[in-house]
C-alpha cells in the first residue's frame, strides 16, 4: 500500500531521473522491496523504464548520483528484460563519449564549459562510481565485452592518482586539477578512501582481478586504524556509512582489521544515536536524501549489523561486494 501510494506521488510530481532523489531511486528501492516480499510491481517499474529512452537520448552528467551511471544500476536490477541490453550499451557508449583517455588510463572530467578542468575521484560523484557501476554491471548482468574494456581503463585511471607519500592524509584525493591536488578522506563513501575501497573490490571481484582487489585491501585496512571524531552518523560520510564499508569489506576477506573496524564504528554510531537523533543525523541534512543522509540509512546499517539477512539495499550504493 505504502509503495503503491509513492507511485502515485511521483506521477503527480516533477522528479529528475536520477538515482539520488529522482525516479531511478525510487523504481530501484521499489524493485528491491517487491522482490523481498514477493510484490508484482512490473506495470509501475515498465512505466518507469519507458521513460529511460527519452533520458538517454541526451544525458547529462557521468556520475552515480545524478548521472548515467545510477540509471545504469537501475537498469541493471531490471536484467535480463529484452531493452536493458539496449539501453545498457546506451549507458557504456556515454561513459565513453563523456571521458579523456591518455596512456595510463580512462578519465572523466568535471564542471561546464572552461570549467571542465578537473576529476573528481570518489564514489558519488567521480571515477570511483564509474568503476563501481560498470563492476556491478559485469557481475550481475552478463560479460559485456564494451564494460569490460571501459572497466579496465577506468580502474587504470583511477590508480593512476593513487598517493605515493605517507604524507598525504588520504590514498587517494577527492579531487584532481591543474595546481591543486585534493586532501580527500580516508573514511567517506562519497568523496573518501572507504567508498573507492569498494569500487576496487567490485571491480576485482566482477573480473577475478586479484591485483585489484588486494588494492582495495590494502587501502581500506589503511583506513581501518584511523579513528577520527565523526561528528554525523549518515550513510553517506557519517559513522553508520564506516561501520557498513567495514562489514563489507569483512564480508569479502574475513579479516580482523575489519570486523573490528566495523564494531567500533557501530559503537560510535550507538554513541550519536544516545546523544538526540538532531545531532546524530541533524534536521538540515535529512530533508536532502532520506538514506544517504537520513535516519533511515543509519537504521538500515544498525539492521545489517544484527541480522543474518543478506542487506539488499546497499546494491543502491555500490556497496555489496561480498563474495
Ligand atoms: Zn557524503
């Protein structure tokens, strides 16, 4: 009935494409809790997919977020129907037009016009996402020979910025451009080392990478002995968001490092949590993504952490990368 009522609200509503806040999102969310409870929402999720056509015909923008990229996770959970292939091959042949490619790999760059002059490299809005997808894409839809050679370039882009000093703060910065070379962080999905941890993983583990996937090892284990004062719990940058990178990471070596890792951001999650659900998750950010920057998504990683139910929901954020 709830879902029922939000496809009634969105064909009332003006929403952007897009997996954050738009229509992508939601038909994804929805698919995923029909699929949990054995709900029949192909008319509603079919209205939704007629419009991708019309969406793809002129993109704009690579990235996760508000880009191509979530609508291709969208239409990933939609395989194996007949025009995912199609509009798919849409999604690949974009990421190929929107990028630079040099010698030592694959790159997207960011802004308008004289701009353009810069890369972003994390999971929301960067290369990281990029590889995310197009891992998702080979692992859960089919080889696609277009992904997988865009995979290899876009990772070998991606490591190309890879720090070399102990100094920097991060593995990787968040943003590169002419005279300035981003600080990044170790511990957010969205801009941080954490979240391009994952995107390595996937990429390992779609490809049998194991060179890339000891990468996202060693990265992420780098991040394991920071302990910051994270002042948010959010899925997005906040304590929540660290506990579930963790336990994913857990998932896919069984390592210590990470469990423990995992349960001390978990604490520190419990911790906000005690002090107000303001300071946790404050009122201004809610209203902007209810599970990225929300109480819900810290309510979703809280679940994960107690229940023996594979977390479906983090497909939406490239995050499952367990074996
Ligand atoms: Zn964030």
């Amino acid at each position: 009935m709830l879902l029922g009522r939000a496809f009634e609200t969105a064909g009332r509503t003006t929403l952007s494409p897009w997996l954050c806040g738009g229509f992508s999102g939601m038909a994804l969310a929805a698919s995923r809790v029909g699929r949990l409870i054995g709900l029949e929402l192909d008319a509603e999720l079919d209205a939704v997919d007629a419009v991708l056509p019309i969406v793809l015909r002129t993109p704009r923008g690579y990235e996760l977020l508000t880009g191509v990229c979530g609508i291709g996770l969208y239409l990933v959970e939609r395989l194996p129907r007949p025009y995912t292939t199609h509009l798919l091959a849409r999604v690949t042949q974009y990421l190929r037009e929107s990028s630079e490619r040099s010698r030592v790999g694959r790159f997207w760059p960011a802004g308008d016009g004289a701009r353009r002059n810069h890369y972003r490299l994390g999971m929301a809005h960067g290369a990281a996402g990029v590889v995310a997808f197009l891992a998702t894409f080979i692992h859960v839809g089919r080889r696609d020979a277009a992904a997988v050679e865009l995979l290899d370039e876009a990772v070998r882009g991606l490591l190309a910025h890879r720090s070399s000093s102990v100094a920097d703060p991060s593995c990787f910065p968040d943003i590169v451009q002419p005279g300035r070379y981003g600080r990044g962080n170790r511990l957010t999905w969205c801009w941080g080392d954490l979240g391009i941890a994952l995107a390595l993983a996937a990429a390992g583990r779609a490809t049998a990478n194991a060179e890339w996937t000891g990468v996202a090892v060693v990265v992420a284990e780098e991040a394991a002995s920071f302990r910051p004062n994270v002042k948010l719990a959010c899925l997005c940058h906040g304590t929540a968001g660290i506990a579930h990178q963790f336990r994913r990471m857990f998932d896919l070596t069984a390592r210590d490092a990470f469990r423990e890792a995992a349960l001390y951001w978990y604490e520190r999650t419990l911790d906000l949590c005690d002090q107000g659900t303001d300071v946790a998750v404050p009122a201004r950010t809610v209203g902007t993504s209810l599970v990225l920057s929300g109480a819900i998504g810290v309510g979703l990683a809280l679940l994960a952490a107690v229940s023996a139910h594979e977390p479906m929901w983090d497909f939406m954020l490239l995050g499952d990368v367990s074996p």
